[in-house]
C-alpha cells in the first residue's frame, strides 16, 4: 500500500467524492489511475482520508491504495488536471487504511470579517473546545459528539479559524465557524454558544447555517507514516497554485475596481 498527499483547487469540483454526472476530486484521481494502468477502476484497497465538500481545497487530502513501485506522485500527476496536484507519498502496511488510521484532520477557514472581535472569536472557540455533543451544528444524526481542538487568529480583515478533531460530522466545521463569526461580529451574544451545545434542538431562525465553502482547506490529517516529498511534484504544485493566487489577486482586484467606482 502506498498513500499519496493530494492538494486540489475545490471550486471547480462537486466536492471530493464521486458522483454520478458532475466532477469530483476522486473522479479525477480514478480516472489518473485507469489512464496510468493501475487498475481499470478504484484501485485493491483504495481510501481516502476525508470528503470534502463542494468548492472545499485541501492540501493534505491523503489517498492510499495498492500502488506499482514507479507511481511516483511525480507520475501520478501526469494525468491529473492541473488543479489536483499530488506531491509526497508514504509507504504503509497491507492493512492500512487512509481514514480508518487517521489520527486526527484538521481544517483552516479563513473568515472575512473586518469588524471582528478577536478576543469574542477566542471566547467562543474556548467553549466549543473540548468534547461536547456538536448535534446542533450538523445534520448528522449519529456520530455527534466529537473532541474538538481550536484557534484563531486575525490576518488583516480576516478571522483565520483552524479546527482539529479526530474526525468532524456534515457541516461541522462551517456551522462552528458561521457562529464564531456572529459571535465576533455582534450579530449574537457568546450565551448562543452555550445555547447551541445544549441538549434542546435549534430549530428554524435559532439555527445555525453553514459558512461558505470556498473559504475551508483540509489543512492536515495525521498519520504514523513517513511521508516523502516528491521534488518534482511538489514544484509543479507550487507553480500550480501561484499562479492560481495571481490569477484570484488580479480578480479581487477588478472587483474592488467596479466596487469603488459604483460608490
């Protein structure tokens, strides 16, 4: 078995996993797979350490599978789109599973919010920290009680929010940041944490509506492998996303262009 490293662009993706009639993540990575010879679907053993959303990024989404020795991630991304970029890989045991053996996953969200208050934002991640029943923060109905590490800190006018947990239920991580954020903006009081970690259902207005995707990168999942980073790969990954970041600076910039001249 050998596990791959995986970054990807989220938006023009219908999440990670696949789907009949609409591009995934997954769809991309099989489809490398077929084209390489490695198995003419999922490859023996195939796993992945999470799914993400629609229009969620990653830069550590974790594959594994019973791969050749010559499927370098180098190699791999030879017939990957530019937007999935493979760039270490690790070996592992004949057992392993790449999200039965996570140790832990761990997301960044980065919150635009001006007029934050960063000591509120910290106020409400410390209550939300811990072990405690998220079943209000997620349509789940099972696996709702999950022990959640948290930070945040303030990038210019952003609330940048990193949860860590062994695993996280639907939703979840959107929901808690959606509600930092009214805490830290004022739009509600840090007793509506308390409120949502309470037994009672939130129903209608009381709830909580996820926080947009886009914003959300699967940051980390944590394994006890070595993971190698493959030079080559690891450089078109990088060349991949600069020019993704120039191209969304240039665009921001347009917007802000219009914006300004409509004022």
């Amino acid at each position: 078995m050998r596990a791959f490293r995986v970054a990807y662009d989220g938006r023009p993706f219908h999440g990670f996993q696949r789907q009949p009639d609409v591009s995934t993540v997954e769809d991309a990575l099989l489809d490398a797979c077929r084209a390489l010879g490695v198995a003419d679907d999922a490859p023996e053993g195939y796993a992945a350490a999470g799914r993400t959303d629609a229009g969620v990024s990653a830069v550590a989404q974790t594959v594994a599978f019973a791969a050749p020795d010559w499927l370098t991630p180098a190699a791999l991304n030879s017939e990957l789109p530019a937007s999935v970029r493979a760039w270490a890989s690790a070996d592992a045991g004949p057992e392993f599973h790449a999200t039965h053996d996570a140790l832990f996953r761990e997301y960044t969200y980065h919150c635009y919010a001006p007029r934050a208050n960063l000591a509120l934002a910290k106020d409400a991640l410390d209550r939300l920290s811990g072990e405690h029943d998220f079943h209000n923060l997620t349509p789940d109905e099972e696996g709702t009680v999950r022990d959640l590490r948290t930070d945040v800190l303030r990038d210019g006018d952003y609330l940048v929010v990193t949860l860590r947990a062994g695993g996280f239920a639907r939703n979840l991580v959107r929901r808690v940041v959606a509600l930092v954020r009214a805490v830290a903006t004022g739009e509600a009081p840090v007793a509506k944490v308390d409120r949502v970690l309470s037994p009672e259902p939130l129903d209608g207005p009381e709830g909580v509506a996820p926080a947009p995707a886009h914003p959300l990168v699967l940051t980390d999942v944590g394994y006890d492998l070595d993971f190698a980073v493959n030079d080559e790969a690891a450089a078109s990954a990088r060349e991949v996303f600069a020019d993704l970041r120039v191209e969304r600076e240039a665009g921001a910039r347009v917007a802000g262009e219009i914006d300004d001249r409509l004022r």
